[in-house]
C-alpha cells in the first residue's frame, strides 16, 4: 500500500531492479515537532507492484498454466509442490490477496516465493491463452517478500485438525497455511471468507476417505477442487454459495494422476488429477480419442459435474455414456465403484425441474472411460451462414442421420474469440464476419470422406481446409482491413459469403491475409515472438480436428474478464422453441445491460436433443456488473422453464454419473407461474437470494 508522509527529507538509495526503479527511502519524519526516524523501507515508486497488481486483478483461474498444451513443460515449482500456491495463477490470486489486504504474510510466502525460477514457462502459456504477463506477478512477489522484515509474518501454530489430516495424506499435502489456502479464493474459497480453512492433496480415493470420515466426525464441511474452471466460473457471483466452501476442507484432487491407456479395450484408466488435454495427448498416441470439452477441466471433474458436453456428444453420449466403470467416495468415505454388485441403481435419479444439486453427488477418483477410435479419413466440414435456421437445419438433419463425429452450431462470437490471438482481434474479427461477410453461425462438423461429400452435397459452399488455415495465422491482418475498400466491395456482392469463401475473390482473399506464423508472431510481444513463430510453426495449431479434440481455443472467451455461460438442454421435437429460448436470452442480457451472444448449440443422441450454450460477459472486478449478471443468471434459468421442452443448465449440473434417459426423459414442459415461484424458492434456499 502507499504511504505517505508528511516530510521526507533524505533520500538514501536509488535502486535498478530489473528496468524498473523502486526509489527506497529511509524516513525522517517530523510530526509534531519531534523528529523521528523509521527504519522501514518505502517504495515510493511501486510501478512494478501497480502493473502486477493489474495483471492479477484480470486473472480469471482459467487453468491453462496447469497443462503442458504448448509443449514448453511445466510450470517446475507447481509440478514439484502441487498446492495451488505454487501455480502461476495461485502466485497471481495471493500477490492481489496482499496487495488488497486480505491476507498477512507467513513463513511459507518466502518457500513459495523461492521455487518461482523465473522461467517464463507461463508467459507463454499465458499469453496464448489470455495475453497475460504472470512472470511479472512472480517476479514482483518476489521483489515485495524481499522487503519485509521479519516481524511481518504471521505465526500460524499447528492445530488438532491439520496433525491428524497430515497423518493421513503425509506431512507435505495438508496445509493450514493462510498464504497457500488464499491461493484458492476465486475458485472455490469465497473473497470474503474468513482463512479458516484446511488444504489437503489425498493421493488416492483411501486416503481420501479418511479424510471425508475425520472431516465428519469432526464436524468439518469440505468439497473437492480438481481444475477450477467451474469453480471460477461461478466463484464471482451468486452461484459462489452453492459452488464455494465457507469453512473446512478443500480437498485438492491433482495428486490423483494415475493414467493407464488400454488400446485393446479403447478405455483408460484416469485418475482424478487428470486433465482433458493430458488424457487426449495420450489417447491420441494410440489413435484413439477421448469424449472431452474445457482442457483444462479434470476428467473425473467434468463427468460429475456437467457430464461432458461436447461437440463430440451426438456420437459419443452424454453422462453415464463416458464411461465403463467409476470408482468413487460418498460422503461417509466409504468407496464404491460403480461396477459393486450390492449397491443401489447408481445411474438413476429423481426426474424434475426441482431437482437441483450443486454439489458433487460422490467424489469421482477413478473412471475407466471409453476411448474412441480415429480413422484416418476425417475431415472437416466448415458451413458459413447468416441465417440461424439454416444453420440449424444443417446440423439438425446431419445429426438425425448419424453422420458426423462431431456437429455444432458456432456463433460468429465464438468464432471470433477462439481464432483471435488478442480481444482487439476479436473484435474486430467479429466486427468484419457481422458487418461486411454476414456470416454470423458456422456449422462444423467432424465426419469421415464420404459423409463430407454428402453433407457438401447439402449445400451452396463451405470454407475449404486452407481458408480455415489463413483465417487462424492471418487474423491480425484481416483486423486490419476492417472498413477497407476490399471489404466495402464485399459487403455489395449479392452473397458475400460465397463469394469470399467459394467465389473469385477467394483467392485474393487468402492473398491478402499473409497468413504466415512470422506474421501472426507479431502481435505478441517482442521477447514472445520468437517461440510464437515457432508454435504456430507446428501443423496441429493449424489443424481443426486436432484444435477440437484438445480445446485449447475456448479459455479465450474468459480472457481478462468473466463469462458465465447459460444455457440447457432442449428437445429437437420443440426445436420451434429454440428461436424463442435464445430471443428470451438475448432480452435478459439487454435488460441487465451485458456484453451477451449466443455460444453454440450441438446435437446430441442422433439429434433427438440439442445442448445449447448462451453466455454473459462481465468485468469481474466490478461489483455492478456482477449483480447484474447475478440477475440474469436467476432469471433467465426461470424463464427458460417456461418453455416446452427445455431443461435449464442449473437441472442437469451434477448428474452427469447418471444416465441421460434418466435425467432428460420425459421431455419437460412449460412450468406454470406457481412452479416458477416454486423454483425461485428453491433456487433462494440453494444459492441465497440476490
Ligand atoms: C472456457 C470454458 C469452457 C467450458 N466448456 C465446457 C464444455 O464445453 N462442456 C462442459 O461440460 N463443461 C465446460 N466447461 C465447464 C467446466 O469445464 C466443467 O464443468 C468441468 O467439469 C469442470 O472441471 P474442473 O476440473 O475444472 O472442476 P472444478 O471447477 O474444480 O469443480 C467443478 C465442480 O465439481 C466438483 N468436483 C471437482 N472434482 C470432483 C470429482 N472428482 N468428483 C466429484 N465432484 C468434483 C467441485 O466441487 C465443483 O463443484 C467450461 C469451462 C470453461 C472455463
Ligand atoms: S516463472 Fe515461476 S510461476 Fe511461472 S512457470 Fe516459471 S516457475 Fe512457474
């Protein structure tokens, strides 16, 4: 925090700390007339802490740093130490936490502080991801625990509870440190919680028992965080009560990264540390695929919680379809795999809108999942409309068909936002698809050779292999030709779309992007330019079946500011509704004055039922903005019940262990006005009122 003072008289020393000066002064202050000296020293000149400080306020937890997706390695001290503390996006939240005052120093800072080398692995990571810089919050951590003396720290003493959870998962995975159990705030420790909280890392579902029965007799809440990226989600608004832990255990799941391929079967064995990417990365070595979505969400995670949905989904199932057998924990620590001959039906649930969980049903620690095989004449379909309907039956009538590995809707917002190495780009991207190519929806489907002719044979054109591959590398370039002569011409063709991507001008078009890695490396900063070139060098950043089996695109929809995606279920036979549902999402998100758009809607089981997603942006930093989005979450979930055929997003978190037949059928109606009161109290007693 600056200081000020009423008099400074003596500069002392001008330190240079990498191009940065810090001016350190040692104080003689006169107050009342008695001259005093302090021995502390202040930074005047905190630029560094400023800049830093900004970067981690616009961290989103978006857990890109915890996964090697860009083949540089590993962050090394989050690897070695595991706690989120030790993670690039941990150092981010605990640098904010001292700077806001949240949090007092402790001992462990400096170990934390200490096995930071410097590396930039997570600029890289980071900046691909989000245009982040967290080196610079690492190195300033560092330059702040350097200046304080010792009677900054804090002392925490050991007590009962952390003694004897060390007994169960060793001496170095269970922590009370407040430093270390700050680093969770923002994902599943709420911003203004009280530091009353244990940490602990089991390594396997036995320890992990022990510690769900010593939490019970003990009094203890507690929930498992695996990725975070639900979690964070939801940790700035009012979903947070639900979603978050007041007090007790966070149970940490990485240390669970047991994973086994079986080629001969097509499952893997996947512990629950495991992410999407780390179980793709190794499926694919095998020619084998996994069911996946968000890459940095843990497998076991994503089953429990939304039950993967992806665009994989109309060939690969929903929920209890992922997998083969699950072992888990309930909530007596006793564990139970699925495949247990004297348990209850483990794949049924009670059916209804007034079903609502928001917490994990049992703790996932294993799953055996299904792996899906790769044949090597895939291809990609890419169909460019502006119509929504078009788009629609499109992939409705290719999925009601069988055809397709994968099948989605993309909104021209999505579209921008993965393709684009920076916002700027997006937007402006996004502003050239709306404005002057009118292509506002992408159909893209995954499919074999010959489904690809029939489906081309559906058609007028689609955006061939290499535009796609000139439309990623030369994003930066078409940015620039926003409101460009070329552009004007091409908004007066009859049908902008075909001729840009199918027309004579197609040509000129790709010439014209100069989409080449040298180029798009040159919208990153100087010193990341170089490993930039290099990593769009590489085919699979180029490659669209590779780009949708790993996802390493969407995180960018939560760069530097929050979304809070929306949306359900609805069954194709009330596909009528469909326009409706989105037109009821875009009036919420105007009436609470929100960056909103459509995200995509994919079919699912043969096309009987399609999942679509609607997002609200926000500033998470600002307070307005995230009760409006509070509102608009609570009612757009109401009033998307008061449509035929729908069942919202807050129905179906959770029971992803379940069977979809169970979860979705019957096909839901229109809830009356009594029952919307009658979710609004339910939602009230859930999540608390906003
Ligand atoms: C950019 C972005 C895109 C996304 N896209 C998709 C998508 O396309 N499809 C989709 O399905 N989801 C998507 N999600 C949501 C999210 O990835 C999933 O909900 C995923 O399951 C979260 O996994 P996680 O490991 O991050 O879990 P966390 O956020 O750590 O936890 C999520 C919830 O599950 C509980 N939990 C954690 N581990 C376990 C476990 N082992 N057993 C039981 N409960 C557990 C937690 O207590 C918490 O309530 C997206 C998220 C982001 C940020
Ligand atoms: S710079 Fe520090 S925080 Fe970043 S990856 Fe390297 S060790 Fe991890």
């Amino acid at each position: 925090m600056i200081e000020y003072y009423p008099f400074l008289t003596n500069f002392l020393s001008v330190k240079t700390f990498n191009n940065e000066i810090y001016i350190k002064l040692y104080l003689q202050i006169t107050i009342l007339g008695v001259e005093m000296t302090s021995e502390k020293i202040l930074t005047l000149e905190k630029t560094s802490f400023k800049g830093a400080l900004e970067i981690a306020k616009k961290g989103t937890h978006c857990g890109m740093c915890r996964f090697d997706f860009l083949e540089t390695g590993l962050c090394p001290s989050g690897k070695k130490h595991g706690f989120l503390a030790y993670w690039p996006q941990g150092r981010m939240q605990i640098f904010k936490n001292l700077m806001e005052e949240k949090v007092k120093p402790t001992e462990k800072l400096i170990e934390i502080v200490n096995s930071c080398s410097l590396c930039g692995i997570c600029d890289k990571q980071c900046n691909f991801a989000t245009q982040l810089r967290p080196e610079k919050v690492a190195k300033a951590l560092k330059d702040y625990v350097e200046e304080l003396d010792k009677g900054d720290f804090q002392n925490i003493p050991e007590d009962k509870n952390i003694i004897a959870l060390r007994k169960i998962v060793g001496e170095e995975w269970a922590t009370n440190d407040p430093i270390i159990t700050s680093s969770y705030i923002s994902s599943i420790i709420a911003p203004d919680s009280k530091f009353n909280f244990y940490i602990v890392m089991p390594k396997d579902a036995q320890e992990l028992s022990k510690v769900i029965k010593y939490a019970n007799s003990n009094n203890l809440p507690y929930l498992p965080r695996s990725g975070g990226t639900l979690l964070s989600m939801a940790a700035p608004t009012v979903l947070s009560n639900a979603f978050g832990l007041e007090k007790g255990i966070v149970i940490d799941l990485l240390r669970m990264n047991q994973l086994e391929i079986h080629p001969e079967s097509q499952t893997a064995m996947v512990g629950a540390g495991i992410t999407a990417f780390e179980l793709q990365k190794e499926a694919h070595k095998h020619n084998l695929r996994a069911n996946v979505a968000e890459a940095g969400a843990h497998i076991c995670a994503n089953i429990a919680s939304t039950g993967i949905l992806s665009t994989w989904g109309n060939k690969y199932g929903w929920a209890a379809d992922n997998f083969i057998d699950v072992e888990t924990v309930d909530d007596e620590g006793n564990i139970i795999n699925h495949s247990d001959l004297e348990i209850e039906n483990p794949y049924t649930t009670e059916y209804g809108f007034t079903n609502i969980s928001l917490v994990p049903p049992l703790i996932v620690t294993k799953v055996t999942t299904r792996l899906n095989p790769v044949f090597d004449d895939e291809e990609a379909v890419f169909v460019p409309f502006e119509n929504i309907q078009d788009a629609i039956d499109l992939s409705f009538k290719v999925a009601r068909r069988g055809m397709g590995f994968s099948n989605v809707i993309l909104s021209r917002k999505y579209l921008a936002e993965f393709i684009s190495p920076t916002p700027n780009i997006a937007k402006d991207f996004e502003y050239i698809l709306e404005k002057y190519m009118k292509l506002n929806y992408a159909v893209d489907i995954i499919c074999n050779k010959d489904e690809k002719k029939i489906i081309e044979s559906m058609v007028d054109y689609t955006i061939d292999k290499s535009t796609l591959k000139s439309l990623i590398l030369g994003c930066p370039k078409l940015s620039t030709l926003k409101d460009s002569e070329f552009m004007k011409i091409l908004s007066e063709e009859k049908d902008p779309l075909k001729a840009i991507f199918a027309g004579p001008m197609k040509e000129h078009f790709e010439k014209a992007l100069e989409a080449t890695p040298e180029n798009i490396s040159k919208i990153y900063d100087e010193d990341l330019q170089d490993f930039f070139k290099k990593a769009y060098s590489k085919p699979e950043l180029t490659n669209i079946i590779w780009l949708h089996e790993h996802r390493i695109f969407p995180s960018r929809l939560m760069r530097q500011r929050m979304f809070l995606p929306m949306g359900g279920v609805i069954w194709t036979e009330y596909e009528k509704n469909l326009l409706d549902w989105i037109n009821m999402f875009v009036n919420v998100g105007d009436k609470n004055k929100l960056i909103h758009a459509l995200g995509f809607i994919s079919p699912f089981d043969q096309g009987r039922f399609a999942c679509l997603e609607y997002d609200f942006y926000y500033d998470h930093n600002d307070p307005d903005a995230k009760k409006r989005v509070d509102k608009a979450i609570i009612e757009s979930q109401e009033r998307s019940l008061q449509i035929d055929g729908i069942l919202s997003a807050l129905n179906f978190y959770f029971k992803g262990l379940y069977r979809k037949e169970h979860v979705l059928f019957p096909i839901a109606k229109a809830i009356s006005d009594d029952d919307r009161e009658l979710f609004r109290e339910l939602l009230k007693n859930i999540i608390g009122g906003v």
